[in-house]
C-alpha cells in the first residue's frame, strides 16, 4: 500500500508517520528490512500465481478467460495487499515500488531489494506451477490444436505478454482478417502506449488512496478493483502485463519468442513516450538547459514543436486517439511564469494559438464532423425547415428572445442593466448566441434522421445560420468597441 514502508533518510525500521498534525512528527517502528522482502515474496508468489495459473488454464474450461484473470488478479492483490500490505507496504510489482520511491514512500536504497523479492516469488509462483503441469494433458491440447506444440514452454507462451503477431488481438481476429485479405497486427508502439497508461493508471491509483491525506479504509479494495479493471482493459492487446515480475514468469518458462519480446514490459515504458513527457516536462520548468534556451536568441518552438510532433506521433501510431498526446502535453506545461516573464508559456500559446483554433480548426473541424455536402444556397433557402425554422431561429430568435428577455426582465423585477453597458451591447452578444454547433446539429440529427435529404439542407442551415450570427454580431460589437475606445482615450489624462 507504500504509505508504511520506510521514508528516506530514516534509519532502517523507522519511518515518518505523515498521518499525524504537521507539528508532530512520531517515529513508527516498522519492520526490519528482511521481513519486508519475505512479505513482497509472498504477496508476489500469491499474485502471480492467481493471473499466471488462471491464464493458463481457463481457456481450456470454456470460460471467459479476461474476466477471469482480471477477477483472479484483482482478488489475489486485495487480499495480498490486506495480509501483509502494512509489513511491506504492498508493493508486489517492480513497477509500483519504482512509482513509490519517485513519490518519496519507499527509500531508493530499498528498490533494488525490493525488485528482487519480487522476481523471486514470481519465479517461486512459476516453479509451482511447472511442477503441477499433468503431462498427458499437453498432448491432448495439441491433437486439439490448443497449442502449437506439446511442451509445457507452449502452455506458459498462452500466457506471456506480447506484440505484433503474439498479441492476442491477432489470435482473435487473424484468421477473419486474411479470409477479407486484410493483416490484423499490434505494433510494438500500440503496445507500449498501452501498457503505460495502464501500468501508469494502476500506480496512481495506489499512491493515491495511500496517501497521507487520503482517508479511505478500503484501499486494498480500490487497488485490487483497479487491477482487475486495468487486466479487462490492456489483455485483448498485450495480454496485460502492468506487473513486470508477471511478464518475466510466463517468459522465463516460455522461452521463445516470449523472452525476446520481455524486455518491452520492462525497459521500454520508461524509455519511450514517458521519457519524451518528461523531457517536456522537465523544459517547461526553466531551469538548466531550458534556462539557456530561454536566454538565446533561438525561438522556443524549434525546440518544443518537434518535440511535442514526435510525442504525437507516437500516440497516433498507436492507435491511441492523438488528442491524448495534446492533452497530455498541455497538463505539463508551465503556468506560472518565472522571473522576467511576463507571461507563462501556457498563456502565450493560448494566445498565439486562439485565433487559429476558432477561427479555423473549430469551423473545420464542425463542417467534417457534421457531414454537410455543399452544393450551392439555393436548396436552403427554398427549403422552410433550413430557412424558416432553423437560420431565422438561430439568427433573429436568439437576438430577440435573449435581448427582449433581459428587456423584459428590466421592467418586471428589481433587475436593471449595468450602467456602463448599453442595450446595443447585449443585443450584440445575443446576436453571438446563434452560433450553434453541437447541440444545435444533434437535435437536428434527432430531428430529421429519417429525412435525409431535408437532415442535409437543416445542418447547413446550421452552420449558415452560425456565420450569419458571427457576423452580424462581430458588427455590431467592432462598432462599440471603436466608441468604448474612443472614450477611454477621451478620459485617459495622458
């Protein structure tokens, strides 16, 4: 659970309670070093004997093999986590005890320990496993072509991890695939993007409801609902390994490609997207190298642009929809700004990229997204559902009934307009509430879905009746931001 193992800097069975008033720091005596390896050991055999034993067997039994492993594993960790969880702090992945020391909850000198632990009991799990095999039942699978060969290397590879042709997504949809003369594969970048998020998802999850702030009671159910979840999610394309302690079993006593392809759910999450992130990151802080880039007379963007276009790449290559790469990228970047500047970078990019963003990536973005063939004004205006009902009500019935409302509402009740603002101003932005584009095309598609001449003439209506209302209101409103200038300037003493 990594709230309870040992804080850096204290000396070893000691740690810093965090759950205590800030003024009062209590030494806990925690476990001796050795005791929380054995505990790791155990929580490690236990997991990986529940995902590993299942995995291999299920599929054999008609089952639901992904639900299975996900419930077997999710259960397995919530029980492990709850039996020696306040021993060891419940790590039983190598993955989670490096997010741990990242986050200050485990000492780094206790990492490498605790990563050997942890291959040991999964190894132990393996062992166990190997040594209950029924010989005669691999011969069998094969004459039923459940394996590709009688070995018990065959019956562990069904459950290793892996990409391209050895993910299981291939398995499931390659035969149909080539049947419609089409190739069905996992790239190694889809793969390690999953695996990432996923491994990167569960060790938030585990920091998070161990935090010292956090008071949930339940956090070994939480960690363990939050494994299984994951499993269901990354299995049809990894075969889900978040745990590379796991991988490193099925791949062991695999062999084959099974061992070639282990590094991957080791080495690789921390080297790929996840590094140019945090190289991103690490820019956007302004200090060291970013600090002498921001010196120079070399625009920033020669440097961040390609940066951030790799990481964009790598999420689109993935299959991953790209816009993760943009909002990913966006929650690293600085917001407050440093000495000197008179704007933080996320501020300026806003800016900069505002004008290109509304004023043409929405509108195309809308115009695709809406489906609308153009084939001249005519169709619309001779067509009352496009003209009469939808350009004249987004056009005149949004001005009428937001300025009359509020006109209204002046000379019914206690509300009165502000002082500095005219009527001409709010008539102005009601005129700018007929710009519609999601709710308005969805009711539209409500609307008319089963009149698809009428449903295309209603969505350009839409979208004709937004640049009608844009530039409608765009003058009147440059009109009054010319006499509020002229005004300010009348007033300002310099």
């Amino acid at each position: 659970m990594s709230q309870d193992t040992t804080a850096p800097g204290a000396p070893e069975g000691i740690a810093d309670d965090a759950r205590h008033a800030p003024a009062e720091t209590v030494a806990v005596v925690q476990p001796g070093l050795l005791a929380r390896l054995g505990a790791e050991v155990f929580g490690t055999f236990f997991l990986v004997l529940a995902i590993v034993g299942v995995a291999m067997w299920v599929r054999f039994f008609n089952g639901n093999l992904v639900l299975a492993v996900a419930l077997a594993g999710g259960l397995a960790l919530l029980a492990a986590v709850a039996a020696v969880g306040h021993v060891s702090g419940g790590h039983f992945n190598p993955a989670v005890t490096l997010g741990a020391a990242i986050g200050g909850r485990t000492a780094w000198r206790d990492v490498l320990p605790y990563w050997i632990a942890q291959l040991v009991g999964a190894l132990l799990a393996g062992l166990v496993l190997l040594a209950t095999i029924p010989r005669a039942t691999l011969d069998v699978l094969q004459q039923n072509q459940l394996l590709d060969e009688a070995t018990t290397g065959a019956l562990f590879r069904a459950t290793a991890n892996g990409f391209d042709e050895h993910s299981p997504i291939v398995g499931t949809f390659g035969g149909a695939a080539q049947q419609l003369g089409l190739e069905v594969t996992l790239p190694l970048v889809a793969a390690l993007l999953i695996e990432v998020i996923a491994t990167a998802l569960f060790v938030g999850v585990i920091l998070g409801v161990t935090d010292s702030r956090s008071r949930s009671t339940v956090a070994p159910v939480a960690i363990g609902l939050a494994l299984g979840v994951l499993i269901l999610v990354a299995a049809p394309f990894t075969n889900a390994s978040l745990n590379p302690a796991r991988s490193t079993v099925s791949a062991v006593f695999g062999g084959d490609w099974a061992l070639s392809q282990l590094w991957v759910f080791w080495v690789a999450p921390l080297l790929g997207a996840a590094a140019l992130l945090a190289l991103f990151g690490y820019l956007q802080r302004g200090r060291g190298p970013a600090a002498l880039l921001n010196a120079s007379a070399l625009p920033n963007w020669v440097v961040y642009l390609p940066l951030a276009c790799a990481v964009w790449a790598l999420v689109h290559a993935s299959g991953v929809h790209a816009t993760i790469a943009g909002v990913a990228l966006g929650l690293l970047m600085r917001t407050v700004p440093l000495a000197g500047e008179a704007q933080s970078p996320s501020h300026r990019v806003e800016h900069l990229l505002s004008p290109c963003s509304s004023g043409l990536v929405l509108p195309v973005f809308a115009l695709m997204s809406a489906g609308v063939v153009f084939t001249g004004f005519a169709p619309l205006f001779s067509d009352t559902a496009a003209m009469g009902g939808i350009m004249v009500g987004l056009v005149l019935g949004k001005t009428v009934g937001i300025a009359g409302g509020s006109w209204v509402a002046t000379k019914l009740t206690s509300a009165e307009l502000n002082p500095s603002l005219s009527w001409i101003d709010l008539t102005g932005m009601a005129a700018l509430a007929g710009v519609g584009f999601t709710v308005s095309l969805l009711i539209t598609e409500l609307s008319f879905s089963g009149q698809p001449e009428v449903l295309a003439h209603a969505k350009a209506g839409v979208l004709l009746a937004s640049l009608i209302a844009t530039l409608l209101a765009a003058a009147v409103l440059s009109v009054r931001n010319a006499r509020y200038r002229s005004l300010k300037a009348a007033s300002d003493p310099g």
